[in-house]
C-alpha cells in the first residue's frame, strides 16, 4: 500500500477533516515526511483541533518551535529516530500547554463567542420517564443522592462543558404529559428527597412556559417532604417574584468570574445579573443556594474566585443560603469528542486530563484540593452557617479537604436533608431524615 492511499485511508478516521486548510496542508506534508502509524496521526490532529479552539499558535508554528529543539545529533537523515524524537517532545510540550493554568487575558479581548444554534421549542407526547436518579452517581463518589426530573430536554445556553449538548439534537423538548408524570412519581412521605430540574436543561430559563413551573411548584406544595431545587445559570426569576412559592423550593445559581462566563458559559447571564436575580428571590423569602462548578483553573483564578466568594458573602446573609457546593471541571469521552467536532473557540480543554470515577476525565487531584481548600478557607466564615459539600468527587478528596467522608451515600443524604430542611422550617419530625 503507496503512503498516499494509506494517507486517504486514515486522514477520515481522525480529526483532519475539521481542521482549517492551513493545518490540514501542514499535517499531509509532515506525513509524507514522517510515515506516521494511525495513532500517531491520530494524536497529531487532536493536538491541531485543541491548539485551533485554544486560539493560539497553530500546529505548524508549535512543530516549528519542537524541531528546533531536536539536538542536532539525533536531527540526521534518519527519519524514524527523528520522528520519535520530535514526538516524544512534541507530547512534552503539549503536556506543558496543557498543566499551565489557562490564559484568558490571551488572545485580546478573549475567545470569539460562537454563533448561537438554533432551537427550536416542540411538545412531545411520549411515554418517557420523567425522572431518576443523578447520573453521576456512584459508589466511587460521595454522592448526596439527588433525584432528577427532566421538566425539559435540551438547553439555549451553550457552555463550552456542557454535557446537555451531547445528547440532544436542534429541538427542546416539552414533555405534554408532564404533570400527569410528575403526579405519578411515588414519593415515600416518611423519607427526605432531593429533587433538582437542572439536568436536562437549565432550570429557569424557559421561564413558566407550558406550565412547567406550576406544576413543579404544585408537586412541591404536595410532598413537603421533598426538597425541590431550581438550578440555573440565567436570571429568569419572574415567577417567583409573582407567585406564591412552597417553602421547600430553592433557586441555585452555578456561578463563575466573569472570566469564565465570558469565555466558555456562552449566552448565559452575566455574574452581576445572576447575583441580583437571585438577591431578588431571597428579597421574597425564597431560599437560595450556589455552586461554584465546575471552578476553573485559569490564570488568576485565586484572585477572582476570592472577589466572588466575598461577593456572594456581602450580598446575602448565611441564613438566606441553603448550601453551596464545590465542584471541578470533569468530562465523559464522548462530550471531549463533541467539543472537538463541534471545534468552537474554547480554552476549556486545555488541562491535564486524569481518571476518575466510572471513567470520567478531570484536573489531577492536586489542582482540585488545592482550590475546594481554597474556596473553603475563602468562606470559613460561613463554615457552621451554611452547609457545603464537593459535587462528584472521591472519598480521597474529601479526606484531603476536610479530613474525611461519609461513610455511604445514605449518610449524606440524610444529613444533607436534616440541615437543609431545618433551615427551611420544615416539621423534620415528620420522615426519616
């Protein structure tokens, strides 16, 4: 088989075809060089895909800078110890790029926002489950137990991480039987239950269309024993401000500097709007809670998560905050894949990807401890104030930021439920918390 059929053979199997011409030319030249193996390649155009998305140099100027490199006693007219030189260091430097903590300040005025995709709103008379439970819950984790309720398939907001994006297509979905499903969910009244609404989509910005939030707010007012949380990253508050709301709802914001939001939480509010929307909700005597996830490792991200953290302290006072959560950047194989097709300017990829529970990708487990201590110590003084827990993380973490775990995930749970609904003024008494 001639190196050009072979080429042709391998070139669609990788990431090749999405690249820009210029890196496309330079990858062919360099393989009719080089005779590069399929895997080889096949790391080279990852490497191309990631370096156009990160917005800097390309694949031509980084090999560039690794020939330069290759000590000359090894550059002779061998190629095949040349090319295991130039890759060997080619996956150092990559690491390199990929340890260093992300330059958002770089290129100026930050990445080009993506165009937005178009959406388009749909009813759907299906025979679906409406709920479950967490699908990021495991035995590996120290899981709080959150049940799921899917009141809408798909989102409008496009964060470079999102995993939302990965499994539906161009339509979001309503759920035409939505009530009469939600009134089917059998709920043990002498137990807690931690409901939240934000796996599917986010949780507010569809604001009460089709009804959604009535009937949600109706399956709250009926089972006082659960607690139903509203997660979202917009500042679509409206109903709350206007309705009447059961005492056992809370509305969460994921938040992010603005470095963040800026450049990977495409379309969603901005962090002076989210904070104002939920000091909005807590002005009704609505409870409020937050997730600093996934945080971020960038260039200054201690300066900037601290201004927030403090932010957050000075807007609202512990006893209008029901939790708040930690939680770090952490991938499935396939929403990497999606990113890279989908090749959108985006930073987010550029870490050290490490395993982690039931085959995930996250930061290495020192950059993670290093920032839920961090933010921990940044919010000492809510530490006996308002409950916090890490979001999807192992035992082993836990033990490294507070010194230890739950035993089990029923444990969390429960005390999770016990300090929430206390705050709320629920009858604890009432079921098993």
């Amino acid at each position: 088989m001639t190196t050009d059929v072979k080429f042709e053979e391998i070139k669609n199997k990788t990431y090749y075809p999405l690249l820009q011409p210029a890196s496309r030319d330079f990858l062919q030249s360099l393989y009719t060089k080089y005779h590069f193996t399929f895997q080889e390649f096949r790391w080279l155009t990852e490497a191309a895909r990631d370096l156009e998305m990160w917005g800097g140099d390309g694949i031509a100027q980084f090999w560039a800078r690794i020939e330069e490199g290759v000590p000359r006693a090894t550059a002779s007219n061998d190629n095949r110890a040349r090319k295991r030189d130039l890759l060997r260091l080619c996956r150092e430097e990559f690491l390199k790029l990929q340890r260093a903590p992300k330059d958002y300040a770089a290129p100026v005025g930050g990445l080009t926002k993506p165009k937005r995709a178009p959406l388009r709103a749909m009813s759907e008379d299906s025979e679906k489950k409406i709920h479950g439970d967490c699908p990021v819950a495991s035995p590996e984790t120290v899981c709080c137990n959150l049940k799921t309720i899917d009141a809408v398939e798909n989102c409008v907001f496009g964060c470079s991480y999102c995993t939302i994006q990965t499994f539906y297509g161009s339509e979001a979905v309503f759920d035409s039987k939505f009530r009469e499903k939600l009134e089917r969910i059998e709920i043990d009244p002498g137990r807690f239950y931690h409901f939240g609404t934000g796996q599917s989509s986010d949780s507010l910005v569809w604001g009460n269309r089709q009804g959604i939030l009535d009937d949600l707010c109706g399956f709250a007012r009926k089972h006082p024993n659960i607690l139903l949380e509203f997660k979202t990253k917009s500042d679509q508050v409206r109903y709350f401000l206007e309705n009447e709301v059961p005492e056992n709802v809370v509305c969460s914001w994921s938040l992010n500097p603005q470095a963040v939001i800026e450049n990977e939480e495409h379309f969603t509010a901005a962090l002076e709007a989210r904070l104002a929307a939920a000091r909005k909700v807590a002005d009704r005597g609505i409870a409020v809670a937050f997730h600093f996830h996934p945080i971020v490792y960038f260039e200054g991200w201690e300066a900037d998560y601290r201004a927030l953290a403090e932010r957050v302290q000075s807007a609202f006072q512990p006893d209008e905050v029901l939790f708040i959560s930690f939680g770090s950047v952490t991938f499935i194989k396939p929403v990497m894949q999606q990113i890279r097709k989908r090749g959108e300017p985006t930073k987010i990829l550029q870490m050290e990807l490490v395993p982690t529970a039931k085959g995930k990708l996250s930061y290495p487990a020192e950059i993670k401890v290093r920032q839920f201590r961090y933010m921990d110590e940044v919010f000492w003084p809510w530490k006996e104030k308002v409950f916090r827990y890490l979001c999807m993380e192992s035992p082993e973490i836990w033990d490294a930021v507070w010194g230890g775990h739950y035993p089990d995930n029923e444990t969390f749970e429960k005390d999770f439920g016990a300090k929430t609904m206390r705050k709320l003024s629920q009858t604890v008494k009432r079921f098993d918390i």
